[in-house]
C-alpha cells in the first residue's frame, strides 16, 4: 500500500469513527488536502482492489470497511470474553437462586 492510500484508508475511518454515513469523495479529499476527486476516486478503486473496503457501483456514500485478519481477531477475542462474563454472571445469579430455593 503506498502513503498516499494509507493516508487515504485512515481518513475514510477516522470519518466513518465520527459520522453514522460514509464519507464522500469531496470529504475524504477535503480531509487530506486533495482536491481532485478523481484521485480520490483512483485510490478508493486501489484500496478496494486491495480487499480494504467494498463499494457498491453507481451509489453515493457507499464505502464500507472490511475488517482485516488482525480486526477479526479482536472481535473474536472481546466476544469471547464478553460470551465468559455472561455465562459466570448467569452461573452467579442461578447460584444465588439455588441457595434461596428459588430456582
């Protein structure tokens, strides 16, 4: 990936991070310093090509982010934790039923 569409991919998510629609070309290129929507438009077709976004043909606002291999496991790990506090909760409460005789 080269600095330019580094530059790119970081600005299309620190927008995204901010704002509940997509950027547009105009707002990614406002946020980089460049003015030329065409560039914008060559390096959102590389980083797609690159697998880092998807983009549907012929729609404004259409940038979605795909999670890389290290995001996925971030996922996996917080939801496996997430999953491990849940079920040790439940176990605590049906516990404390059992105790009581209410369960």
């Amino acid at each position: 990936m080269t600095p330019l569409e580094h530059d790119c991919l970081r600005t299309i998510k620190r927008i995204m991070s901010r704002k509940d629609v997509p950027p547009s070309y105009r707002e990614i290129g406002r946020a980089m310093g460049v003015e030329s929507t065409s560039t914008i438009s060559r390096l959102v077709l590389s980083l797609e090509s690159q697998g880092k976004i998807r983009t549907s043909y012929g729609r404004t606002r259409s940038i979605e982010l795909i999670a890389g291999p290290y995001d996925r496991a971030k996922l996996e790990t917080l939801s496996s934790a997430l999953l491990g506090d849940i079920r040790d909760h439940a176990l605590s409460i049906l516990a404390d039923r059992l105790t009581r005789g209410e369960a």
